[in-house]
C-alpha cells in the first residue's frame, strides 16, 4: 500500500477530521509567504518584513506598513487551488469538521469551506480603530497611502501582528475542534512557529498526518508525505467507493 492508499484509508475511516495548514497551503496559489526568507525584501525595503508587520511599525511607520501591505500581503487575485477546494469537498461530505489556518487570505472560504478558524485573522476584515466602522481588503488596496476612515481614524487590517497576541476565543475554537478530532491532517506547514505549533498538542485522536515539501524534523506523524499539498489532496477521493 502506498502513502495515498494509506491516507485514502484514514480518511475513509475518519468521520471527524481536522485539517491544520500553513503557509505552504497559500504558496500554492501564488501567495508569497512574508515569513520566508527572501533576499528581495531587503533589497526594496528599509527593514525586514518582521519588523514592518509588526504592531509597533504599524503604530509608528504607518505609511511604510501600508506600502509593504498592499506590495507583498494583500494578494486579492490569488485563488483557490486543489488543496482548498478539497477541504471544502470533504466538509461538504460531512468528513471534515473544521480548518484551522495560519492564512489571513480566506482562500478557504473562497473555496466554499464553511468552518475556518484564522488564527492570524483575515486580510478581508479592516476596521477604523476610532470608529469602529468596517471595510473590505478592496478599500485598503485602493487607498492611496495611508487608508483613513470618513471619521479620521486610521483603519487596522485584522491580522495578526508580531508582537500582538492571538485572539483568545479564537484559539478556544481551534483546541475545541482538535480536543475531539478523530484524524488530524497538518499541510504546509514545519509547524515552526509557536504558538500554533502548540495547538497540535491539544490533538487526542488516533491518527496525525503531516504533507509537506520539506522534511519534518523530529514531528512525531503516523503519516508523512512529503510533496505539494495541493497534489497530494485532489488524490483523494471524497466519496467513499462502493
Ligand atoms: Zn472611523
């Protein structure tokens, strides 16, 4: 039996699977990942993008933040590609319970999934910090400079800043969904970054699968596959055969 025979197999088994993903879910659809490393960053900005993304950039270098935002966050063309779409096909199904993403480009609601915990928050939910008035990412990309709003105030993207906290009923939804998971699939992901790293603790099923290009390290998984999310889940059936 080969790996996607035994992941065909885990699924078909599972009536209540979580899937944890990662950056690598949104390269795919041509999304860059901010966290990497890449030498263009500092060639055409003055500070690494951890220090631009970061809550006291924001409050400080508001212009610089928005620049960069718009440049190499906000990617509203990307679509959804095989590994969203069959996330949603397998909640459709009833097989899948919940996706958890470290995303902030609701891809998988593109996608059609109905429950997705974004621990990062979501490019698409904008609000004045004044006001409280709320926007869609189409505004903050069409604002010139620093995006305001009619009241004066500044208007923050919900995301996840360096050097903010995670949204506690956030993190209560994912350990929620993980605590009665009966199959958990991690993709895209080293699982590198803390805290979410830690939310695998909260895991109790009986079968963890991990898909990702590049080698785990020393992440225990009954199942590894190393390759491209997106592949390796379009060859998954849904339904199960007769
Ligand atoms: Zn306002």
């Amino acid at each position: 039996m080969n790996d996607i025979e035994r992941l065909q197999g885990l699924v078909d088994s599972s009536k209540n699977i979580v899937f944890f993903g990662g950056a690598g879910v949104s390269t795919e659809s041509g999304i860059p990942d901010f966290r990497s490393k890449d030498g263009l960053y500092h060639q055409k900005y003055a500070y690494p993008p951890e220090q631009i993304l970061s809550h006291d950039f924001f409050m400080t270098h508001r212009a610089e933040f928005f620049a960069f935002y718009r440049d190499r966050v906000l990617a509203l063309d990307a679509q959804p590609n095989a590994a969203h779409r069959k996330l949603a096909e397998l909640e459709w199904a009833g097989k899948l319970k919940a996706v958890i993403t470290q995303n902030i480009d609701g891809l998988h609601q593109a996608a059609g999934s109905k429950n997705v915990i974004e621990l990062h928050g979501s490019v698409h939910r904008n609000r004045c910090l004044k006001c409280g008035k709320r926007f869609d990412a189409r505004f903050i990309a069409d604002s010139p400079g620093v995006p305001a709003c009619p009241c004066g105030g500044a208007v923050k993207p919900e995301v996840v800043l360096y050097e903010e906290s995670l949204d506690a009923p956030v993190i209560e939804r994912a350990i929620e969904s993980l605590a009665v998971a009966d199959l958990l699939i991690i993709g895209g992901t080293s699982l590198a970054v803390y805290p979410a790293a830690g939310l695998v603790d909260a895991f109790r099923g009986s079968h963890l699968v991990v898909i990702n290009r590049t080698p785990l390290g020393s992440q225990q998984a009954d199942l590894f596959i190393q390759g491209s999310i997106g592949e390796v889940l379009s060859k998954i059936h849904t339904i199960e055969k007769y």
